[in-house]
C-alpha cells in the first residue's frame, strides 16, 4: 500500500498520495482528482497503476482551502464540493501538476510522465497538453472542457478524451459532439464516446453514476494509451 506524504515547494504543501511499484517501469503517472478529493476511489486507480510498475502521485488539487479533502461519493456534500471547485483556476491546478512531474523525475527517477485526471482534474489534464511538461494526458469527463476548445490547435503531446454519451455538465448544447469534432483534425487527440454513460462512470459504487462496462473499458483504452505512449510498446490488453 502507498501513504499519504506531503508536495512542498515555496509556498505550497500539497497533501499528497504516493503510490510505489514493487517493479518500477521507470515512468510516473500525476493522477488529477475530480471535485471528491483524495477519496478510496482515487487511492484504488494510484494502486491499481503503481501494480502495472507506474510511481504514482495524486496532489490534493484543493489544498489551497481545504488541506485534507476526501469524501466518498455523499452526494449531499456535493454543493461544498462544488464550491471547491469553482474557487480554483486552471493556473494553481497546472502549477500542482508541475510540481508532482518534477517530484517524480528529480525524486523517483521517471524518465516519462503521464497525467491523468477526472471530472475537475481531467480539465486541467487536458490543458496540460499545450505545454510539454507531461510526454501523455489524459482527461476522463473533463468539466467545462467545452469552455477551452481553442486549445485544439495547441496541443503538443499525446492525448486521450473519455466523454459520457450523456453529459449532464454541459455549458454548450451538443456539446459532446462540439468536443469530439474539435479535436478531431489533431492526430495527436484520441477521442471516445461511451454509449449511455453519465459523468462519473469510471468511478467506483457507491456513486450513482458508475458504469462497469464502460469504466472498464476506459481504463483498457487507458493502460493502453500508456504503455504506447511511456513504455513505447503496445499492449495486449483489448480495448
């Protein structure tokens, strides 16, 4: 099992998990949280990727107004939760991720980083991919990424998009179909839809949300996505 550790740099101290391999990979993987903070869910995915040989860091991405943040899917803190968010810029979360890839190469030695991010945490992932600090991104519903869609051309690095067929966050109309042809001339940007799925799916009972099938095959894609773009090799997992 990993532990919680602290990101310190200047002024910030970031509450922090840490998930190491028993066989490392040699690469790293940022994990950026949705609006539940550090909850079981997020410890499961660090676990789950440090067993595939990835040291894995997951900063509180909401350190600035709550220091410990971590809630178990209880919808009825969800206005609380939501205040976090809205209170955070695109700016302090790229700030966070910065300074966990620079922990995993000047720490633990991880020549190749990926950053991957749910809900809040998968937009700033996906804004992470105009600049070079991650070799991979990976946004899984990422909120409000309708509001940045000019960042289509500006993409430097690989980058997977996993979208709900039923997105219930949207601030544009059809905009699932407006975020898949925005990306879609940029061979860099691999996008994909789950049929029926709703914001949430790929996290885990007891959110109302989760889908197996669809969770499921989001995480294969991804592991995919991973060992293509850190380990240079392609996978034999089926997606």
């Amino acid at each position: 099992m990993g532990e919680f550790i602290h990101l310190v740099s200047g002024d910030k101290d970031i509450h922090t998990y840490l998930a190491k391999p028993a066989k490392p990979n040699g690469c790293g993987i940022v994990l950026g949280c949705a609006v539940w903070g550090l909850n079981f869910d997020l410890v499961n995915f660090a676990e789950c990727y440090a067993a595939l040989g990835y040291t894995v860091l997951a900063p509180n991405l909401f350190w600035r107004l709550q220091p410990e943040h971590a809630i178990d899917y209880d919808f009825e803190q969800m206005p609380f939760a939501h205040s976090l968010a809205q209170s955070g810029s695109n700016d302090e979360g790229l700030e966070d991720f910065r300074l966990a890839c620079a922990e995993l190469k000047g720490k633990y030695g991880c020549k190749r980083v990926a950053v991957i991010g749910w809900c809040y945490g998968g937009r700033i992932a996906c804004l992470a991919a105009t600049e070079k600090t991650f070799d991979a991104c990976i946004g899984i519903y990422p909120t409000f990424l309708e509001k940045h869609l000019d960042i289509a051309d500006r993409v430097q690095v690989p980058m997977n998009i996993h979208l709900p067929e039923l997105e219930r966050y949207g601030t544009i109309d059809n905009v699932i179909e407006r975020m898949t042809e925005a990306f879609a001339d940029n061979p860099l940007v691999e996008s994909y839809v789950y049929p029926g799925a709703e914001h949430g799916f790929d996290f885990a009972p007891p959110h109302p949300y989760g889908n197996h099938a669809s969770s499921r095959l989001c995480d294969s894609r991804v592991i995919r996505f991973l060992d293509r773009t850190l380990l240079g090799q392609e996978s034999t997992v089926a997606a």
